[in-house]
C-alpha cells in the first residue's frame, strides 16, 4: 500500500501544483489533505469548488486503485454543503462501497479541521485489465 | 459582461493558477479554455480529472453570476468520456438550461481541439440575495 | 414523527401505487421497503432502476421533511451497483447529511434482504416557508 | 428500430405499471411519453420525482439499448426544475452523447406541454456484451 499511497503522491501532478499530500491508502480507502491558501480561492474569495473536488478525486483514485488494477474516473457527483476559508485545512477521506470486476464506487467525505462536512463526493471507476505501474 | 468576465478572469485565483482563461460571458452563458500541461496530469499521465472539473466549474461560476446576482455552487454532477493529453486544448462552453429566483441549472461541455466531447458536466448554483461586488 | 409518517404513507400516491411502505420516520431519517414484483420489472427483467429511484425517493422525501417544513427535491443522484430480481426485499434507509435554512442533503442507501448494496443515492432538496401540510 | 421499440414497450413492466408510451426510438436516441395521473402524484400533490425519473430512464434505456447490445444503467443524474402537476403530458427525449465499447453517455431532457423544461436527465450505461433478446 505504501508502494501504490508513494506512486500516487510522486505521479499525480496536479495534487503536487495545489499542494495536496495523501496521507494513507488502505485496501478500498484513502486519506489526503489540503490546506485552503490563497491559489486554491473563487472569485468570492473562498475555497473553490475544483480546489475541493481535486482533493476529493485524488482521495478517490488512490482508493479505487489501491487494488493494483488501473482504474479511471467515469462519473462523479459532489454537493458543496459548506464553503471553506483560507487557511482551512481540508481531509477527504474515501471509501469504496461497491467492486466489480470492471466497477467501483466510491465515497468521499471532505470534512474541515472542526469536522464540519465541506462537501460529499461519490464516484464511480471504470477498471482496466492492466496492472497500474507502481 | 466585459465587467463580469474581467471580475472572474482576475479574481478567482484557483483559475489562475492552473492556467484557465475566461473567453466569453453572454447571459447565462460562458466559455473558457485551457491547454492541458504538465501540472494537470494525473497519475497516469492524462489530463486530471481534477482541472477538466475545475475547467467547467468555471465556465459554470461565470454563466450562473453573469446576471449579476452572487451565485454559488450547491450541487454538480460531470460524465468523463474521453481521456485528455498533454499539449491538448481543451473549451468549456457552459449554458444554463433553468434559471429561478433561487436555483439555476447550467449545463456544460468540455471538448478538445478536434471538438470532441472530454467531459459532459451540469451544475445546480443557489442564488444569494446579494449583487456580485464586480 | 408518526404524523408525518402517516401523511408521506398516505398522500405519497406514487408509493402507493408501486407498494412501498413507509417503515419509520426520525429527525432526518427514513426507512421505506418494498418487494419486487412483476410490475416493477424492466425489459430485461431485473428490478427497474425507476422502482428503486422511486423508494429512494420515497425516504429522502420523508426524512427532508421530518422537521415539519415543506422539502422538495432539487437534484439527485444515483448509482446502481447490484440489480435487484423479483422477490427480493429492498430496503431504502434515508439519513441526513447536512441541513441548511435553505437546501438539505441526504444520503438513501438501498439493500436487499441480503444486506448486499444495490444504489447508492443522494438527494438535495430546497426546504420552503411553509408547513407540510400534516 | 420498430422492433427495439416494441420490446421496451412491451417487455419493460414499470413503464406498463406507470402509462408510458415509447413514441420513438433512433439510433442512440428515444422519445417516451407519459400523462401525469392520480397515481403519479407525491404527498405534496405535484408529478412524483420518482415517475419523471422512470419516464427519463425508460427512454435512456432504449435509447442505449438501440444498437442491439444489451446495455445497463449504472450511473444516473436528475435536477429537477418545474414541478409538473396531475394532466400535464410530459415528454422525455434520449439522446446519446458518447459511445464507447463498453459505456455509453445519454442526456435525456424532460418537457411538459407547454416545451418547458420539467428536468434533466443523465445516464451513464455500461454495455454487455451479449444482444439484446428482442
């Protein structure tokens, strides 16, 4: 898992342009993090909804790949419940619900540093046959 | 609109960040663009699905807040049906389909150079009872 | 709670006429079932996404209504991970994830008597002034 | 074509259960047609969410299911816009907007008689590799 949570923090080039870490990927789960700075805001001036979706997606890909399986995004939803500030610090924990052999779903729930849910995520994966190149 | 497409293109620093351009705003309707780089790709080196999201979202943000009415993201729903490159161009041309005192709905398409259809997404926004400070 | 349940049971014609139950109705929360029958099968014979959308439905209409104010449906969203056959039981479990003046969000989780998964829902609704009229 | 449409309109129980016509199906496309009734109305006395999304999802699935693959809705996406009400006759027209080997992409628009938008559909279907029985 170590190997597969490495590939996806080194690869994955916009997680590193905004700054996200991913923290753990299980068998079907992931962790990872952000902190709302100024690059990540709206024309409101508070987290932007692709800042928080990005999270929510990264969270979501090491999940459904962590089976060693390349999987990729077909279909996600998300509702925006809360809207996050500078300086908030943003986890998105992910959860698969459902595998199938060409299948996954996932859930993920970004939730800020008081644990006041900031937005639900749910996915759903199209597995490939190849292996993914950890 | 010039006003409403200045506001966005200057003030939602995410957009900056990754490079987008706000084209176009008309009522009810923008259309910005990218070119896919280096910092977009995912892990498996496409495009992220992460900065085609961020890509609509915006178009999406300018359409729904072009009537000059403080509108934000509640709920947003994006199909990905075509796996964008490196060096790839990609438009989102967003377009509201309902607009209520309180909801509207905008649909938008992400396509690449050749026009085909990357991402299909739609976005539901709550209108706030405020003016956008533009 | 049960005045509320009574009315969703009673005046929901639409439940009435596919044979779904209202089972329980807490502070944001529902429980509706039904049995797949002849009547809710679709062309290749499996349980209708339409039937099992409708007794999704069904529990989030109850349990964004719950507190006594009038809740309707904005937007959702389903995935269909496992296709219901006749005879089987489903089991529509309604719970509310955040609740605002004006929008609720509420995650439907349907199972058959199994407990295996068969959609994974979630539902938005605008909450209005008035009453439900119980 | 004729023949596709026949088999929907026949085989599909729920449509029957519910009143819906198959008016058309093309390739990649459909048109479904449905007169809201008492049986149709939720607690609040309006066209049920749960009946608009049958008819949109009975057009999807022929309009999927129209090249003789057997196709499967896995994913499906609704925002609701105008709450119909009893004896408006609403129409649902599917149309595929992406086509692959094994998912296909169905936008399905649903308007009352009057042409206004009552809600907007997406479908997401994953394609078997066996024919369609018809």
């Amino acid at each position: 898992m170590e190997k597969i949570r490495k590939f996806f923090q080194d690869k994955d080039l916009l997680a590193r342009t905004l700054g996200f870490e991913l923290l753990e990927v299980g068998e079907g789960t992931a962790k990872a993090r952000m902190t709302v700075g100024q690059m990540h805001l709206n024309a409101a001036s508070s987290g932007h909804g692709g800042a928080t979706f990005s999270l929510a997606d990264f969270a979501f890909a090491a999940a459904v790949n962590s089976h060693g399986r390349l999987a990729v995004a077909i279909q996600t939803s998300i509702s925006f419940v809360k809207a996050p500030l500078e300086g908030d610090v943003l986890t998105a924990e992910a959860r698969e619900i459902a595998l199938h052999p060409k299948i996954a779903v996932c859930d993920v729930a970004v939730r800020d540093q008081a644990g006041d849910l900031v937005a639900s995520f749910q996915g759903m994966a199209y597995r490939k046959s190849r292996e993914l190149p950890v």
